[in-house]
C-alpha cells in the first residue's frame, strides 16, 4: 500500500483508509520493508551500472535511463523517512535541481535526497558517461528497460568496475552466510531476531547475484573465446550451480515452522555451504596476486580453514546436545559439564555468547588433544561424533602442518643452492672427478648462485613472443654489430637473438678446447677472452683477444671442422650461447644471408692473420655449399616452386650449374612441363641445348614427357634437337609403336632416315614389322624408300618379305612419288640415301632473344641461290639476301650445308 508522506506527517493519529495509527503504521512498515528496503539500496548501488545499460534507452523520450535512475530514488524517497533507518550522511556536491520539489515533501526528506543523489550520481555518470539526468518518472520505462536488459545486456567481469564491486560485496555474504548457517543450524532456537532479518537480506542479495549469473559472459575452456550470447550462458549456469544456489536461498527456516517443526528440513540448511567456494575462489585469487606476500596470504588462509572446521564442529556440537529433551540435559556433554564451582545445568538458559564459546572450547580441544579432556562426550551420538571429528582431525592437522613446513622451507633460494650443490658433490665423488673440474663445477654454480641467474625459471611460462621481445631488447644490440654478420638483415638478426642463451663464466675456465668438435656458438656480451694457439710441443701462443661484439666457434660451425684454437676466459664473462642446429637452421631459411657470412668470413672481416691459414677450408665450404644451392635451385625447378626459384637465383644462386647427371634446372622444368619457369629459365640466360649425361637436351625432355606447349616454346627459342645416334634412337622408338612420340620428334627436325649400326632406319623397322601408320608419319616426314641396309634391302623389301600389303602398296606409291618429284636424281637419291633439310631463320644470328623471328624449314636444294629464292619468297624477306651459318659465316655452296643445320637469311649489307 502506499502512504503518502504528507499524509502520515499532518495527518490524524489514525489513518482513516487503513483504520492503523501512525505509530502502528511506521512499526509494520519498518518492520516488514525495512529488510528488503536494505538491499534494493544496496543493489542500487553496487549493481546499478550493471542493470542500467546505454541499450535500454528507447525511442521514445519518456523511456531512458533518467529515469530508470528516478525510480530507484524514488524508492529511496517513500521509505528514507521510516524511523530507524540511520543512514550515513554524505558529502554534498551542490548539484542543482531541475525541478522544484513536490510541495508535500519535507525539507530533511529534500536534503537527504539530494545528498544521496548526488553521490550516487556522480559514481554512475562516471561508468555510464550520463551528462545529465532528467527526474520524470514513468512505470513504461521501467517495464521497456527490464524487457531490453533481458534481450541484450552481457556482463563482461573483467571489464565492468562495478560487478568487480558487486563480487566484492557478494563475497562479504558469502563470508557471513558460511558461519552463519552452521551457527543458524546449531543455536536455532537461541539466535535473536534481528540475524534471522539480517540472514532474510543476505538471501535476497543472493537471488539478485543468481539473476546476474544468467547475464555473465565466461570463457569457454576450449577455445578460450568470451561467450556472450544470453543462450549458452544460461545453459552453463543451469547445468552447474544454478539449482543449488537457488535451494540454498529458500527461507528453510520458515518452511520449518511451516510444516510443523519437523526436523529433517533443518538438515537442509546446510545446502547454503556450496556458497563457501565463492570465499575459495577469492583466496586462490589472492595466492595468484604478486602484491600480496604469498607466505602472507597462505598462512591466512591457513588459519582460516582451521577456525571454520573448529566453528563448524562447535556448532555440531551443542546441536547435539539440543537434540534431547530439557529433562536429560544431564546425559549430555555441555549439561554434565561443570568447570571449577560453575555447572551448566540448564544450559538452554545460558546467554548465547557462553554457549558458543564454550561449544568452541570443547571443539579445540578435541582437536588440539586426543579428544579427551576436561570436556569429553556423554551420550552415544556425541561419542560417535567426536570419533569422527578426531579422525578428521588427524587429517586436518597433517594438511595444515605440511602446507606450514612447505611454505617455510619451499620458498629458500639458499635451500635450493644447498640442495644443488649436494646433488653435484655425490655426483662427482660417484665419477671420481679431479680437484680443477670440481673447483670449476662448484664456481660455475655459486657464480648462477650470487648473480640471481634464473633466467631459464623466470620466463618458462612466459609465451613465446613476449620472450622474444624481450629477447630482443636485452641481446640485439650485441649481435647486431658482430662483424661477421655485418650486411645480414634484420630478420635474419632476429632469429638468432630470439634463440640464444645467457651464460656466466669464470676467469681460467675453458670453453672451446683446440681440436675438438663444437656444437655451440658464442656471442661476447661483457667481459675479456683469448684465442690460443697450442702447438705440438704444448707451447701456447695468444692468437686474439675476444672483447665485446665479438664471437668464437664459427669457424668450425660454418667450415665443419674441427675448432682452431682454444678459448679461455681472461676476466669474468657473460656470453650467449647458440646451437649450432638452430644455426644451421637459421641458415638453411636465409640463405643469402648465409652466403654474406661466408663472403664476411673469407674476406677476413674478424681477423686477416688467423683466416689466411684457414683459407682453403672456408673457399671449400663455399664451393660445397654452392653445390648444395644448385640441388635447392633443381628441386625448385622440379616442383614447380617458381617463387622459391626466384628468391633462389636472386640471393646468388646460378642456373646454369648442374647436378651430379648433368642436369640443369631448365631440364628439370621441360620434363615437367612447367612453361613459366621454362621461359623464366630463358630470360636467365640458361642453355637451351645443354645435354646432360645422357645426351638428353630440354627439347628431347619436353617431347619425351608429351609436353607439346614447353616443346613449341624451346622450338621457336631456337632449341635443337640433337640426339646422340640418332637412328638407333628412332628404330626403338618405331619398334614400340609410340606414334605420339615419334609424331612429336619427326615434327621437331629429326632426321628420319637416321640410320643404327645395321643401317637400318626407322622406315626398315616399320616395313618389318607391319607397322603400317609408323610407315606413314616417316614418309610424310621424308624418310627415303630407297635406303639400303647393310645387306642390300630396302623398305619395300621388307614390306615384301613381312607380306603386309597394304604397307607394300603405300611403299611402291612412295617410290613412284620420290622418283617422279626428283627424276633427274633418282640415283644421286639413291646413293646418298637420303635428303637433306634445314631451318632458315630471317635475323642475324647475333640478334638478342627478344629480336629473333620464327623461321622456316626447307627442303636442300641443289643450288645455294634456289635456297635463298625459296626462302626469300616463303619468308617474305625484302633486298638482296645470303645465307649465313650460326657462327655468321657466310655459306656459296648448298653442299656445305648439312642435314638439320640453323641458317639465316641476312641483306648483304649486314
């Protein structure tokens, strides 16, 4: 119901609408709203920037935030006046107001009002970014903003200030709620009035935090991604706590006296202990926080956790002894107890302090003791009780003693060196190890001891960038001006800084002996080195002082030999250590920056005098790796890595080197058929008619692998096919019946009346064997019926001899064909056996790549001058013209032009 202000204050002494007196009125009304009044206010407060959203502003201009703000002041308003409040008067700010106050309030009611909310305006203009509030108030907003904060309001904990302040304020329930409901559960009929009111707004308060819950955004545990959407978030909350919390806020208490006091609903007031996590929680918070003195904050908790199992036991305890009736008070421990002149008897009548504390005494003891002293147990469930409790004790105080010792003896630096050491010494006394390296290994580990060497410690759980950020603020700039690694670039630099290792070293320990292998490579951050020199007769000699920026092993890394020269250590050092496989590594992906260490290396940018002996050592390593680049260059070509390609032949890798066959990239890439890597290859300036071992050029590759594209395009660049014997290679070919390849071959200059060991060409293999469509591509291709092997026989006599007709009949019409096109040299045919061809180009054979033109094939005539009209005229070349060799020598006689041979038809003047 409400009352207004004006009415109760200048009204009668009766309120005539509700037949109450004032008096009576005010006493309800504090009463019954007071509790609940309490935590609105404090809900209001602590929770206010979390309920109220930027999104739950509407349209419409009634319905905003102000006055969302309005409506919890106006709660404030109707019940600031209730006698009893005794709130806290707050600093003024000296706002304004924008209205003038309602003529039936009061003058106080208007101070306390705009004290409270000032302050309260300030903390929420402050997360909320509210410039100005307006005090109109409207029930639509109210309903509009509850409606628009359940579709779209996510609480974000590790962003909102406020539910930070709201966990804070959780916890201190929490904290009370978990000695209270043992104490609740234990004293229930001796407790005062104002705990169970004061318990009524703790449950609320925790009915205010389970709604939060259904708004939280959490972390999911696989993919650690914020989940925000209202959906999955109930769902969690559902399945994990959300039916326990809401059972532990029900007024157990009243459903106790409801159902007619039966004692098996008390039980279930100890479902409000799952709130104890929340206190569990904050305290594995407070172990992670480095503000707070770990030793500190575990001994707390410590101490904690023993004063709450006491409590709770405590508790137990007189609950048991309430549990018989008034007249066997007797047959209890607290009802028997008598300490000095005092007894117990009647306890119930005992003022509640006594009897917690004395309930506490009895619960330390039996767990301080062996759980019979001056208060021991009586009946048979106190002794079962108490059975249990010492058991549990034993427990307890083996935790707490071993977390204690742990904590004292865990944390010693001193304790650990002490502890290493130890484990050193049975070591080397187990190796029988001698007196120096003993006294080196002790130093080495005292020195890590005295500096506070725990790198390798400090940062293991720190994720791999941040360590290489800091890696790289401490360590590059000492290797960055190491001279051998002058000209690398930056990345390159990087790589190495990110990997190396800070060490100490002592003065007189050796780090790299002379002769041995080494696996490690050091750079000098501080501190003084020298090079020796140990000869056969053990006679040392200084070969260089190693100061800062300077580095040692890379010699025997680089070269893979063994080390040069001992180093020992002058004055105390700290150095970084690389390995050499991450070296390597390093190398293997920035090639040419390794290239630039070797060059560095060999030109003797760290030390003409100790290089000059090692010279040919470092000028083998570069061929070798030279080598190993040309593999990398192949492989590229071979799968069709054109942009490693590049990078490759860009950082100083030659294209035309070959492998162990012989093969350079631009064979690799034919038999592939990788076009643009082929024409990439051409604008290197690779050899397009590089025969490898086996007498395989890029054209045979490309025509062998059925690459008709990369084949045209060797072609028309001038590429030849050249084939070791020739007619042996086509006999094979016809004698498998590969007309693909045969096809690709005949049409890419090969000669088809090649001849094997037999003299035998591919026509004679055809006729032999009945090869009727081999037979037609080598006679379309030129191939001479008249051809004689070493016994006499033509093509026609095989055909004759194989009886396939229709291959005798295509040879007889060749025959005729050949003999009418060339009457006048049917014999000159015969006895040269075959016809001559040749390729005519219409550049000069110096023309670059980017200048030459197509050419055209033509049959040899007699005479040079026909060759150049025929020529002329195909090619449409204007002038007087001569023909010229490859090596531009001019040719006067068609006789002196061979079978298959590159001419080019030039004006004279040129």
């Amino acid at each position: 119901m409400h009352v207004p202000i004006k009415q109760i204050k200048a009204g009668s002494d009766v309120d005539n609408s509700t037949g109450m007196s004032r008096d009576a009125f005010v006493s309800t009304a504090r009463d019954f709203l007071f509790p609940i009044y309490c935590t609105i206010r404090t809900c209001a407060i602590f929770g206010g920037a979390i309920i109220l959203h930027p999104s739950l502003e509407s349209e419409r201009g009634d319905i905003s935030i102000e006055n969302d703000l309005d409506w919890l002041l106006k709660i404030d308003c109707s019940v600031g006046k209730m006698p009893g409040n005794g709130r806290r008067e707050e600093e003024r700010n000296g706002i304004e107001r924008d209205e003038e106050e309602e003529e039936f309030e009061v003058e106080e009611v208007r101070e306390r009002l705009q004290s409270s909310r000032a302050s309260r305006f300030n903390l929420l203009n402050k997360e909320l970014q509210v410039e100005s509030f307006r005090r109109k108030f409207s029930r639509e907003s109210v309903v509009n903003g509850f409606r628009d904060l359940s579709k779209g309001m996510v609480i974000y904990p590790d962003q909102s200030r406020w539910y930070r302040a709201w966990t804070h304020f959780i916890l201190v329930w929490a904290i009370y709620s978990s000695f209270f409901t043992p104490l609740e559960f234990g004293f229930f009929r001796g407790l005062p009035n104002k705990l169970f009111i004061l318990d009524i707004v703790g449950q609320v308060a925790f009915l205010v935090d389970i709604i939060l819950q259904f708004f939280l955004a959490y972390r999911d545990t696989q993919t650690y991604k914020i989940v925000h959407k209202h959906t999955p978030i109930a769902l969690r909350y559902l399945k994990s706590s959300f039916v326990i919390d809401l059972l532990g806020c029900l007024p157990w208490d009243v459903i106790y006296k409801a159902s007619g006091n039966k004692e098996e609903l008390r039980y279930l007031l100890w479902i409000r202990l799952s709130r104890v996590r929340k206190v569990t929680e904050f305290f594995q918070k407070l172990e992670k926080d480095i503000r707070i003195n770990y030793l500190f904050t575990r001994i707390i908790k410590l101490i904690v956790v023993e004063l709450y199992c006491t409590h709770t036991a405590a508790c137990i305890f007189y609950y048991l002894a309430t549990t018989l009736p008034a007249e066997q008070e007797g047959y209890t421990w607290i009802g028997s107890l008598q300490l000095g002149e005092y007894r117990f008897t009647h306890f119930r009548q005992i003022d509640l302090w006594t009897r917690y504390i004395t309930s506490l005494y009895f619960a330390v003891v039996t767990m301080a003791t062996v759980g019979y002293g001056d208060v021991h147990a009586v009946n048979l469930r106190e002794m079962i009780f108490i059975m249990i409790f010492v058991s549990f004790d034993m427990i307890l105080g083996a935790y707490l003693i071993g977390n204690m010792t742990a904590l004292i003896v865990k944390g010693s630096k001193t304790v650990r060196f002490r502890d290493r050491m130890t484990d050193l010494t049975k070591y080397m006394n187990r190796n029988r190890l001698g007196r120096d390296i003993r006294n080196q290994i002790k130093g080495h580990v005292r020195l890590q001891y005295e500096s506070s060497y725990t790198e390798a410690s400090v940062l293991q759980d720190i994720p791999i960038s941040i360590r290489a950020k800091i890696s790289q603020t401490l360590y590059k700039p000492y290797i960055e001006n190491v001279p051998l690694f002058e000209g690398c670039s930056s990345e390159f630099i990087n790589q190495i800084v990110i990997r190396v290792h800070e060490e100490f070293f002592l003065p007189g320990e050796v780090i790299m002996e002379q002769g041995n292998v080494v696996d490690q490579l050091y750079f000098v951050c501080h501190g003084n080195l020298e090079e020796v020199s140990i000869g056969a007769d053990g006679l040392e000699e200084t070969v260089s002082n190693l100061e800062p920026n300077s580095l040692f092993g890379e010699i025997s890394i680089l070269c893979n030999i063994p080390q040069p020269y001992t180093v020992r250590v002058c004055e105390l050092c700290r150095l970084l250590r690389l390995d050499k496989q991450s070296f390597s590594n390093i190398l293997d992906i920035y090639f040419n920056d390794g290239r630039r260490i070797l060059n560095n290396l060999l030109q003797g940018k760290e030390s003409n005098v100790r290089l000059k002996q090692l010279e040919s050592d470092i000028t083998f390593h570069i061929g070798k790796q030279e080598s190993e680049l040309a593999l990398r260059v192949n492989s590229a070509a071979y799968h069709g890595d054109v942009h490693q390609l590049k990078s490759l032949i860009r950082a100083g890798a030659d294209p035309k080197k070959t492998d162990y066959d012989g093969r350079s990239p631009m064979h690799l890439a034919a038999s592939r058929g990788y076009e643009e890597i082929t024409l990439f290859l051409i604008q290197e300036g690779v050899d397009i008619n590089a025969s490898d071992k086996f007498g395989n050029t890029p054209l045979v590759e490309a025509l062998k692998n059925g690459h008709d594209r990369v084949g045209s395009i060797l072609a028309r660049e001038g590429a030849a096919l050249k084939i070791e014997e020739a007619g042996s290679f086509l006999c094979s070919v016809v004698a498998k019946g590969d007309s693909d390849f045969l096809k690709r071959i005949l049409a890419n200059g090969i000669d088809p009346n090649s001849k094997d060991y037999d003299h035998r060409t591919p026509l004679h293999v055809a006729a032999s064997e009945g090869l009727y469509l081999m037979a037609v591509l080598l006679l379309d291709a030129g191939a001479s019926v008249f051809s004689k092997d070493r016994w006499g026989n033509t093509p026609l006599d095989e055909a004759r001899i194989c009886g396939n007709k229709n291959l005798i009949k295509l040879l007889e019409d060749a025959k005729s064909s050949q003999l009418s096109k060339f009457p006048d040299f049917s014999q000159e045919i015969t006895d040269k056996s075959h016809l001559r061809k040749c390729t005519v180009f219409p550049f000069h054979p110096s023309y670059p790549g980017d200048q030459r033109k197509h050419g055209i094939m033509l049959w040899v005539p007699k005479t040079i001058d026909k060759l150049i009209k025929e020529a002329t005229e195909h090619l449409d070349f204007p002038g007087c013209s001569c023909i010229l060799s490859e090596d531009a020598g001019k040719i006067l006689d068609a006789d002196m032009i061979t079978d298959g041979q590159k001419l080019y038809l030039v004006n004279q003047t040129q």
